[in-house]
C-alpha cells in the first residue's frame, strides 16, 4: 500500500514553467513552432531545479526565439494538466533588446514575430491567446 502512495503523490506533483510574450521594435510578437506537437505557441519552457521562474523565462525566450529579452510585467499565470498531473506556466510581457539569426534548438524549428492579430490566429491554446491579448492591453 506504501508503494501507491508513493506512486500517487510522484504522479500529482506539479510541473512548472515559465515563458513571454516578446513585443520587437515594430510590434511584433515572437512565436514558435514546436515540430513534437507540430503546433504554434509562445516560447516558454520548464524551470530548472532550484531556478526562478522569472530568470527561467528569460532564459527560454532565448533558447527558444534566440532573443535577448527585458521582462516588463507580470501577466499571470495558466494551469492545466499533462499526463495526469498539473502544469504551472508563468508568463510575462518583454521587450525584444537583441533579436539573433534563429538557430532550430531542437524542441523549436521555426519562430515568427507577427502582428498580435496574426499571431493569436496561430496560436494553438486559448490560454496563450489570452495571455497575448493581456499583453498588447499593457503595450498600448
């Protein structure tokens, strides 16, 4: 009996991640396509041990959109679940500082930066969709 709840409360532990809504110079908003789930969304990725959620976006709007990022506000938080347990994703609005050649990271093949009309047509996930029309409501 000690085994299963062990088991249990493995399989109920949350998964956090952290990610952005990136605003270029002209605009435009960064998303990524995902060839593992051949789908759009924004970039956005797990947090390390021990990392803040925070510096954990930072550093996956990098590794994901090769882009140098300044978070500028905080614009809440999606919860949803992935194999039987639940995901946190913290997402902030950041200004694009330095926009690289994109370099396929393997989890992401392709990045656009879109007009935020544009891109919520090709987002996949409301929540993302939602999140992108907070952040444009903070740009104005």
């Amino acid at each position: 009996m000690k085994k299963q709840s062990t088991h249990r409360a493995r399989a109920l532990r949350a998964v956090y991640a952290a990610g952005g809504v990136v605003f270029d110079s002209k605009g435009r908003v960064a998303i990524v396509h995902r060839p593992r789930y051949d789908d759009w969304c924004l970039p956005k990725g797990k947090l390390d041990r021990g990392e803040d959620a925070l510096v954990a976006a930072v550093r996956e709007v990098w590794e994901e959109a090769c882009c140098l990022a300044t978070p500028q506000a905080f614009l809440g938080s999606l919860c949803y679940e992935v194999k039987g347990r639940p995901k946190w994703v913290f997402y902030w609005r950041m200004n694009a500082d330095t926009v690289l050649p994109f370099e396929s990271c393997g989890e992401v093949d392709e990045v656009a930066w879109l007009k935020p009309t544009a891109a919520a047509r090709r987002l996949v996930h409301r929540g993302e969709r939602d999140m992108l029309a907070r952040a444009a409501k903070i740009r104005r």
